[in-house]
C-alpha cells in the first residue's frame, strides 16, 4: 500500500504573499493578488522537496502536508 502526499492550503488562512509560489512555481497556483488557487493536491513523489520548500515559505504557515 502506497502513501499518496497531499499538499493542504487553509485558504482562509493564505493572505497572497506568494512566497510558497515564488520557490515552487511548478506546484503552487495563485489568482492574480496572490492567493492560492488550490486548497488540495497531490504532490508525486520527485516534486515532495520543492512542495516542501513552498510549505516552509509561507509566512502565515497556512500550508500543511496530509497523507492519505
């Protein structure tokens, strides 16, 4: 059994920094202020690094992982 990671955005909690988008553009979409597009999504195993690096970089810590 495999172990999928999710990427978990609290979106009322984002206030459009952008941070997480500006190290892990390729994961992290955000409307035109800035704010996080996607509340959840899965992250394949050779991008967990960079979605690691978007996490760390949020300053409202608004982004957490989730395993299903």
């Amino acid at each position: 059994m495999s172990i999928h990671q999710r990427i978990h955005i609290a979106l009322d909690q984002c206030e459009g920094h952008g941070q997480c988008a500006a190290v892990a553009p390729r994961l992290y979409e955000l409307d035109d202020d800035g704010f996080a597009l996607r509340a959840d999504f899965e992250v394949a195993p050779q991008l967990v690094d960079e979605a690691d690096s978007g996490l760390k970089a949020c300053p409202m810590s608004a982004i957490r992982w989730r395993e299903d």
